[in-house]
C-alpha cells in the first residue's frame, strides 16, 4: 500500500458578517479547541488524574488587509456570524471542502502601523466565540454551541447527560 500524502489547505476565504473577504483576509486562525481540567488525588491513588471542568475560551483571529469602516462598526456587536471556507488536498488527490461556522462578539480590533508612504494596511481582529462548527466533506465533526450547552466531537454530544440532568 502506498503512503498517502498529507492533506494540507490550498486555498481558503473568509466571510465577516456576511460578506466576502476575498482578496482581503491574510490569515485565519480557528480558535483552540481545548479542555479545562482539574487535578485531582484523592486516597488509594498513586497519582493525580485530570477531571475534565468543560472548555476554555474560544478565541478565533484574523488579519484582514483593508481599512474597512464596516469591520470597525462590528466593534462589541453580539453574534456577527463569521464563515472560514478552506479547500485541503492531498498531493495528487481531490480537493475536499472544509467549513467552519462561527459566531461572536468582535472584541478587539488593532490597526497596523502608520508609516509614510509603505507598509500594508492591516486589521488584526479578535473574536470571542459563542458557537464554533467544524465540517470536512460534509460531515459534522464539531459543533460547539456554548449558550445552548451543546458540545459535539465526532457526532457525540459530550454534555447531553448534563442538559437533561438540570432541566435544558
């Protein structure tokens, strides 16, 4: 069996609230999708084990080469929906859609440095996320809706047992 070679993103835009990027976004970058735990030894144990508390933050950046007033606008503004299309594709192979959904509160905006005459115009902008969905192919393999309580890896809803046990 030949080694396959690794997917990797070829191409990929950005649509804020709405409207394509195309040609604007320099870089994206999805949030982590990282756990909070806590340690935890207790008698009979030899050694700690991580109890899982739920998950950090989501914080997704980009940076966005165009002094548009619009993005400004967005400042503090709840639930802008945010969509990252990409298209992977391994050396020789088909290129596969993958879609990431978001929405959140645009939190911070930092404008690029003024210089005579150079420099790119840049925005470096910050979201805080409330719902993060990631899909490759059309399948659903995160879907992450904070306010809902709903927290999907894979197809399995990791706090189900939770929303029913308090009444959601």
């Amino acid at each position: 069996m030949a080694a396959q070679l690794p997917r990797q993103l070829r191409a990929f835009n950005l649509y804020n609230d709405g409207r394509s990027f195309a040609g604007r976004i320099d870089t994206f970058t999805p949030p982590p999708l990282a756990f909070l735990t806590e340690e935890h030894r207790a008698g009979g144990m030899d050694a700690p084990v991580e109890l899982e508390m739920g998950m950090e933050a989501l914080i997704a950046t980009m940076v966005i080469s165009d002094y548009d007033p619009s993005i400004i606008a967005l400042l503090g503004k709840q639930d802008v929906p945010l969509v990252a299309r990409g298209g992977v594709q391994a050396q020789g192979g088909r290129a596969e859609p993958v879609v990431i959904n978001m929405r959140g509160m645009l939190k911070g905006a930092e404008l690029s440095e003024w210089t005579a005459g150079g420099g790119k115009s840049t925005q470096n902008l910050t979201y805080s996320l409330t719902y993060f969905r990631f899909r490759q192919n059309d399948v659903e393999l995160v879907e992450i809706d904070i306010i809902n309580m709903v927290r999907k890896f894979g197809g399995v809803d990791q706090v189900a047992g939770l929303r029913a046990a308090i009444g959601l």
